[in-house]
C-alpha cells in the first residue's frame, strides 16, 4: 500500500473553474514532486519541493500553481486549464531529491478539464 | 543527452512462458535504476533499485538485473495478475523514463 496519499481520485473541471489537488505523506521524505502523464506516455516532470522550498519548475503553465505548506503536504492549485490538461496528476516523494533515491508514487488524481 | 529505451514496446505472453524486458540507457553519472509496475488508470508501483552493474534483485517470479548499459526484468512462470506496463527509470540530474512496455499475460 503507498503511504502517498493523493485528493480527489477524480476530478472534472471547468475552464473557468479554480480547483486544487492535494498529496498527503507521512513517509518523513524531504522531496516532494509532482508528474502528469497522458494515457500510454510516461511521467513527465512538472515540480520538485526539497525541504518545502520550489527547486524545479519545468516550465509549467502558470496556470498550475504549486503550494508546499509543510513536510507532509503538496498541493496543486489549477486555473483556467486547458481540456489539452486533462491527464493523470501523480504526486510522489523521496528521502532526498540528489542523492539517487527511490521514488515513490501516489495513486495519482485523475483530472478531465471540460 | 540523458536517454532510456524500453524495448519491446508490447508483449504478450502465455501464462506460464517465462521471457525479459529490456531497458537500456545512456546517462552521465548514473545514481540509480529503478523498475516500477503501472497498472491502467494508477501511478507507478515501486519494484526495484538497481545502482552498480552486477547487482541483481529478486521479488516473487520478477528479477531486475543492472550492466553499464543496460538492465532486464525477468519474469519467470507469469501469471494473468502480473499483466501491467512495466516502467524503467534512470536517475541522473533528474529521473528520466523509458516509454514503457505493455505486458500482456495469456490464461
């Protein structure tokens, strides 16, 4: 069982709308990262948090906005997308973001922008 | 350039027929290789770490082997519930993925 932890499994959404996803890990991990991967492709990165502070951004949209309120949490906040948005959103985290080691996925957060 | 190819890109197989998946890689400075499972519509599923040729690990019917260039996941005697897509990645500067390959197993 993953201890990433991510809400909502699902989610549609507006163009207009204003929605947030959110990742959950009580693994004591230091790095924190969010993918998004379409159907038959493999993650690609988005984000990278090492010790709560932003250390990669593969020059997203701003329309996603990342959030790292303490250790345990990541959120993902999401303006005016795009239906090219929809896709599969996993958050995952590691010991350490340089160091080589292994990481582990959520179940990840389904989105469909309509 | 840092580069991962997983081949082949789809394989079906009868329940019980042993075979390997490739991956093979070109980075600068490996710190580790790793081997996820993916089922359709879930994130990736940690199998295995790889981070000095020779090494070799082993989790039920699956065995992940590492050379410099390459690495194969065996899967021995497969059963249905082991049908996935099967993910390899090297860590480098960052994590790069192989595109992945579709394992179907036959009952």
């Amino acid at each position: 069982d993953t201890e990433v932890t991510q809400t909502p499994k699902h989610l549609v959404m507006g163009m207009t709308n204003k929605k947030s996803l959110k990742c959950e890990q009580h693994m004591g991990h230091r790095a924190m990262y969010w993918y998004k991967q379409k159907a038959k492709k493999p993650p690609e990165l988005m984000f990278v948090y090492s010790y709560e502070k932003l250390s990669i951004n593969e020059s997203v949209p701003s329309r996603f906005s990342p959030e790292c309120p303490n250790s345990s949490l990541l959120n993902l906040h999401l303006h005016a997308l795009q239906p090219e948005d929809s896709a599969l959103y996993l958050c995952a985290t590691a010991w350490d973001r340089d160091q080589g080691n292994t990481i582990y996925f959520g179940e990840g957060s389904w989105l469909t922008v309509v | 350039e840092d580069q991962v190819t997983q081949s082949p890109e789809a394989l079906r197989l009868q329940e019980g027929e042993s075979s390997s998946l490739n991956c093979s890689y070109t980075v600068s400075g490996l710190r580790g290789l790793f081997w996820y499972r993916q089922d359709p519509g879930k994130g990736p599923e940690f199998l295995f770490t790889l981070y000095s040729a020779g090494e070799e690990k082993e989790k039920e019917r699956l065995k992940a082997t590492l050379t410099k260039k390459e690495s194969f996941l065996h899967i021995t005697a497969p059963k249905p519930e082991d049908s996935a897509t099967y993910l390899c990645a090297v860590q480098a500067q960052k994590l790069v993925f192989g595109q992945g390959t579709r394992l179907t197993i036959n009952p």
